[in-house]
C-alpha cells in the first residue's frame, strides 16, 4: 500500500519530470541528433520493440531502425536482459535505475521506471529507490545494486572482497548474468545520452500490453550444466571455425569472454546476435573500430580489452611504431582517427557532457552513419572492459605474446 501511495503522488509530478527529463541543459527541448523512424508499419514489424510489449517503438529503437539493420536485434537483447536468465526482472531493472542515476542519464533512468512500474514487485522496489531505502531491501538485492553501481562508476574497480559479498548471494552463472546486465545497462545509457534521446511522452505511468514474464528461482545454488548452455556452446563453436565468422577477426577461436558468457547463454547469444548486425553493417572501417576500442580500453584501464585490441590492430599490419606511440600520447593518429577516439573518450568517462557540438565534430567527419558506428563502438566496449576485468578474465596466449612483442611486457 505504501508503494502505491508514494508512486501516485510521482504521477502528480510526471508531466514536470518528463519536461526536464526531455530538456538541454540550458532548459531548450531535447532533440536527437540523428532521425528516428516515423515508418508505423516498419516499426510494428519489430518484435518487443517495446520490451514490455506495448504498443509504442521507443525512441532507441526508432533511431537504429532509420540508420542500422540491428533494430530488431536490439529489441531482442533488451528483452532478454530484462527477463532472460535466473535473476528476478525487477532487480536488474532497480539496477538500470541506479546505473542511469550514477552516469546521469534521465532517458535511461524514465525507461528503468516504467519497466519497474509494469509489476506489483517493481513498483514496490521502485518506491524504495526513490525514498532512499535500499537498506530494507533484501540482502541478495543490496548486493546487486552496490555491485551494479560501483562498476559502473569504477570500470575495473571490483575489488576481491567486492566480488566476495556478491558471491555470497549469487552463483557462478548468477554472477556472470549481474556482471553482463550491468554492463548492458552502461552500453544503454550512453547509446541514449550520445544521441541526446529525448523521453517520450508516453513513457512516464505507461503500462505494458502484455503481463511481463513471471520469475522463476533457479533451482540449485551453483551454477549447473544447462541445455541451453550447451547448445550456445555448440552453436559458438560452430561459428568460431568459419574463416569469415564474426569471431575470426582475431585467430583466438573462442575467446575466454565468450567462455564465461556461455553460463548466461541466452544473453550471450542475443548479445552476440546484436553485435554481429552491428559490425555486419559498420560503415568505418575495421581499423578505426579497433582504435576506438583501444582508447575506450586504454581510458578504462581494462587489460584483457586492451590486449586484444594490440592483437587486432597488429594483424591489420598497423606498424608497432605506432603502437608504441598510441600508449603516450596521440601524435600518430590521423586527423580522422583522433576525432572519433577524442569522442569516445569523452563519451566513455562522462556521457552526461557530450554536447550537440561534439557529436556534430563526429557527424562533419564520419557522416550520419559513420558517427552512429564511432558511438557504438564505444558502447560496446564500455560494455565489455567492465565484464572481462571485473570477472579476472586471462588474457588468450596470443594475445600477451603480442602485447609483449610490441611493448616488451606482457601487460598494461
């Protein structure tokens, strides 16, 4: 009862939420920087466009479906990190709501909302994160919230002990899925801030079409052997030994990322299957991808991401002199090159500050598209530096051959 009353007096204030949620910061109204889809029918051909299943396209989906082919891999993953996996729905939407909150990114934070608004438990847990209450939340749920915020404010930042009281409620494959949420959740807020994505105006008090997927607890505390981790494993395989696979770039078969996803598979796969419409499509090329993952890496300090994008730039045949060079300073990059990892940097350490002026640099250089895929691919890798480091990953013999090839040392 409590929930419902201080949720009632929110929607008293909904409308004003939404005007400043959808405002500059000079308080001018919010606009993309990129078009969004006005096509209803090419919209309605995406399934869970809205993962709640309601009848609207948010503005995220909208964008990718004007500029990319992934649109509906994107709704795919969002719906799978939402309500795929062992973990309750609600808990990982409180822990967008406190990811979207720490990297100050309203979009997000009005998404995280109304997804917790859509079940009675939601909006119970909503409540409390509003009033400041996590400490009468139950300990597992805690413990995923501090892990989900300290993570996203310290990418590598995971101490052992930190990593010690997740474990004390979580498993194995639990773990990985809190790791991977959370950095979905980093990719999704600065998608949505890089795009200055204004909040629709159905979005505050919206209520879904469908009843959203009931929770099911897993059945063991550690992480068993499942059908479905065996078939992703199967199925990754595969891929691995296509020449021209998504995962042949860097000759490392399966990377131990991948490995340690396969305990959260139908995340990983859909996180996969999104990656690979995304790169399918890029418009910069394979080079400047790596360069913008290795200052994203680089800024993070993430070791194993920073090996593998050496390893990647070498196979490309870029000269260990400017490897060397690109671990001081920025003196042998392009013009072109230092426009996208100048961006990127300032997109991975405050996405907040990104103003229209920086993105319009970004767009007179690379075009609609081509910024779109700078902005992705930083994304991606603030995705991925805080799931392969929090998580200890080693890093593939050759990938430490080469970073001590070319540095004389066999990490960062």
């Amino acid at each position: 009862m409590r929930a419902l009353v201080l949720l009632a007096a929110a929607a008293l204030v909904a409308s004003a939420a939404l005007a400043a949620w959808s405002a500059t910061k000079d308080g001018a109204p919010r606009r993309a920087r990129l078009a969004l889809a006005a096509d209803a029918a090419r919209l309605k051909t995406i399934e869970f466009a809205d993962p709640l299943g309601g009848p609207h396209a948010p503005n995220y989906i909208r964008l990718l479906a004007e500029h990319t082919g992934a649109a509906p891999d994107f709704a795919r993953l969002t719906r799978a990190f939402l309500y795929s996996g062992t973990l309750p729905p609600e808990t990982k939407m409180a822990m967008g709501y406190r990811v979207a909150r720490a990297l100050n990114t309203p979009y997000a934070q009005a998404h995280a909302e109304r997804w917790l608004r859509a079940s009675e438990r939601g909006r119970d847990l909503l409540a409390r994160l509003r009033e400041g209450q996590t400490s009468q939340l139950a300990p597992a749920e805690q413990a995923a919230l501090e892990y989900a915020e300290k993570l996203t404010r310290e990418p590598v930042g995971i101490t052992d002990a930190d990593f010690a009281r997740a474990r004390a409620h979580y498993n194995d494959s639990q773990l990985v899925e809190l790791t991977m949420t959370t950095c979905f959740f980093n990719y999704f807020a600065r998608l949505c801030e890089a795009l200055s994505l204004g909040v629709e105006d159905w979005t505050p008090g919206a209520t879904p079409a469908t009843a959203a997927p009931e929770y099911r607890a897993p059945a063991a505390r550690i992480g068993l052997i499942s059908d479905e981790e065996m078939a992703a494993t199967a199925a990754l395989v595969a891929a691995s030994k296509e020449p021209q696979g998504a995962m042949a770039g860097l000759g490392l078969g399966i990377a131990n990322s991948q490995r340690a996803m396969l305990r959260a598979p139908e995340l990983a796969l859909a996180w996969r299957a999104y990656g690979s419409a995304v790169r399918e499509r890029a418009t910069i090329p394979r080079e400047l991808q790596l360069h913008v993952s290795f200052a994203v890496s680089e800024a993070n300090g993430c070791r194993y991401c920073t090996l593998h994008q050496v390893l990647g730039l070498r196979r490309l045949g870029v000269d260990m002199a400017k490897l060397v060079k690109m671990r001081k300073d920025d003196s042998a990059l392009t013009p072109r090159e230092l426009t996208a990892v100048k961006f990127a940097r300032l997109l991975t350490t405050t996405p907040s500050a990104v103003t229209d002026a920086d993105f319009d640099k970004l767009r007179a250089e690379f075009g609609d598209r081509g910024a779109l895929d700078v902005v992705l691919q930083t994304c991606a890798f603030n995705f991925m530096n805080r799931f392969t480091d929090t998580l200890g990953l080693p890093s593939e013999d050759e990938a430490v051959r080469t970073y001590r090839e070319v540095y004389g040392v066999s990490h960062p």
